[in-house]
C-alpha cells in the first residue's frame, strides 16, 4: 500500500470544563489543530510536557477519546467519526499500548485469558487455533509458556510491559501506539524492552508512535519526532536533525535540560521557567509566549502557523527564518 499509514488532518480533542452545578463553563484543549503523517514501518516520537497532549493525541488516533474535529486517515480510511461497530472493524490494526501495563490487565483473568480475549472478539479462531496464537506470540515477546497460568499481579513490571504487548500482536496490527513504554522500568529492562520493541517491528513489519518523556530514549529509538506545546506540534523533523539544532525555543530548552556525562549542561543552558498555561484559558498569539525570552509583540498578536524549512522540518515560530521548500 502506498501513501502513509497515518494522517492526521487540524485535528481537535476539547473536553468540557463544568461547574459544580455541572453547567459547561468552558473548554479544555487537549489537542488543538494536529497535522501530521507516518510512513509505513517508520518510528516517530513525541515529546513534551506533561499535560502538552501526548497521551491525548494517541488515545484519540486509537478511538478511546473521540475527536471534536478533523480527521483521522488509517491507511486510507477515515476512521475519527465511525460508529463503535465500524471502528473495531477498521482499528484491529490500530493498537494503543497503555502507560501502566498492570492496570490495563484484568486481575481477575490469568494471562492465558487476558491474550485470548481479542482473538474472541474480533475473529472466528477455534480454541485450538487460538491457543495456538497465544502461544506463537507469546513466545515472540520472550515470555515462557509457564506465565499463561499466572495472574498480573505475580509477575514483575517488565513482564506486565511483554504482556501487555503480546496482547495488542494478538490480531496482527499494523500500527502500534505506544505510550511511555519504558516508564518505571530500569535502566538494564528498559534497554531489553527497546530491543524487543525493534525485534517485533522487524518480524511483525510494525509501525511505531512512541510517545515518550525520555528524550534519550526517543533519540535512541525514534527515527522522527514531533514536540509537542499545548495540544499542538510546534516542530517536527528528523530525530539527528532537531538534535543537531533544535529551532522552536520551546524544543532548544527542552533539550537543553537532557542530563550529559561529565558536563554540566542543564545549568548552563537550561532557561525554561514557570509551569504551562492551562489547556482552558490559552494565552492569544503564540502560545508558549508567556515563557519564551523572544517573544515580541507580533507573537502576542498573530498565532504562529508551522512552515516547512530546507531539511523538511516544520516548525511553528515567528522569529525562525523560514524557508519554503520548492
């Protein structure tokens, strides 16, 4: 299939903010205005803050929050307005790996029943062909045939992260959305799990969304990345590209404060003060004005759309120099 596997086209996420009488007084925005796409089999990286609409972005694509407006185009397909039925059907292909493994595991369900559920669900597999399966994946995240008799809570976190990793392989997806996938895990099981994250995108032939707050990590792992500020993407580029020369001011201090061996560079370079302003009462213009040193007056007037530059990066700031791309 050619064209990109994902396609995200102004997309929005607004939740309500209620008073106590439960009367809408305003609106939340998650995401606001989301324009990107991926290439089959590529890894792209999304960073920022929390609170920036990383966690947002994937639960939206994946069809757990809906969308307020734009589109979502898996492989071609309009999927963000289906109805329930029709959205399983499409997003089979389309997993969402959760943050906490643990909590997305039924404790009650020992793991032979937790990896067998999709295949119930979502295709006509006999009990031995799904037996099978389980078996087959299982076997392809690293984790012994003997686990299939125990319960989440028996196992380590690690473990929980393979677990639940296997689950979402069971119906054979195209795209996988991970969410802080080495969140809580040492150093030594972070590195085993990245690899194995690899491994399977080469057996599987898998796309990877990798969503994460660890920029060694990302740049590690991603082979684009896209920052995100307040529900929008205010760079996206090549991963060697933005951390050779980061040009938002928003990504220059964020990886400004990524820790160096012997050196002593986020007290020297690290300038971001002050906590975000709330996704409810945005600031006019540009954003992430209230914190930039640069900020002038046509940052507080005009809010900066992305433009691309000569490397193919897009970024979203007035005082860049951009460059149209013939």
């Amino acid at each position: 299939m050619t064209g990109p596997i994902l396609e995200l086209r102004d997309l929005h996420c607004h939740f309500p903010v209620r008073n106590v009488w439960g009367r809408r007084t305003g609106w939340l925005r998650a995401l606001d205005g989301v324009s990107l796409s991926m290439a089959r089999g590529e890894i792209l990286g999304v960073v920022g803050e929390s609170g920036c609409g990383k966690s947002t972005l994937g639960k939206t694509i994946a069809g757990i929050n809906p969308p307020s407006s734009g589109e979502v185009l898996f492989e071609g397909n309009a999927i963000g307005a289906l109805s329930p039925s029709a959205g399983r059907v499409v997003r089979r292909n389309l997993q969402y790996c959760y943050q906490d493994p643990g909590a997305s595991l039924d404790p009650r369900w020992k793991i032979a029943t937790s990896l067998a559920e999709p295949l119930i669900v979502h295709t006509a597999m006999s009990r031995g062909e799904r037996a099978a399966r389980v078996q087959e994946v299982l076997h392809a995240v690293g984790l012994p045939e003997r686990h299939l008799d125990l319960y989440p809570h028996e196992i380590s976190g690690g473990q929980q992260r393979r677990v639940g990793l296997a689950r979402i392989l069971m119906l054979r997806p195209s795209l996988v959305i991970l969410d802080e996938p080495t969140s809580g895990l040492d150093v030594s099981v972070q590195a085993t799990v990245l690899n194995l994250f690899l491994e399977l995108r080469a057996q599987f032939d898998l796309t990877y969304m990798f969503i994460s707050h660890d920029l060694s990590v990302v740049r590690l792992f991603s082979q684009r990345i896209a920052v995100m500020y307040l529900g929008r993407v205010v760079e996206i580029g090549a991963t060697a590209d933005v951390f050779a020369a980061p040009k938002h001011p928003y990504t220059q201090s964020l990886l400004a404060a990524v820790p160096v061996i012997g050196g002593r560079r986020v007290t020297q370079d690290f300038w971001l003060e002050g906590e975000p302003p709330s996704p409810g009462q945005l600031p006019g213009g540009c954003r992430f004005r209230p914190r930039c040193p640069r900020a002038d007056a046509r940052c507080a007037a005009e809010d900066p759309t992305p433009r691309p530059l000569p490397d193919g990066r897009l970024v979203a700031c007035h005082h860049v120099e951009h460059e149209e791309v013939a």
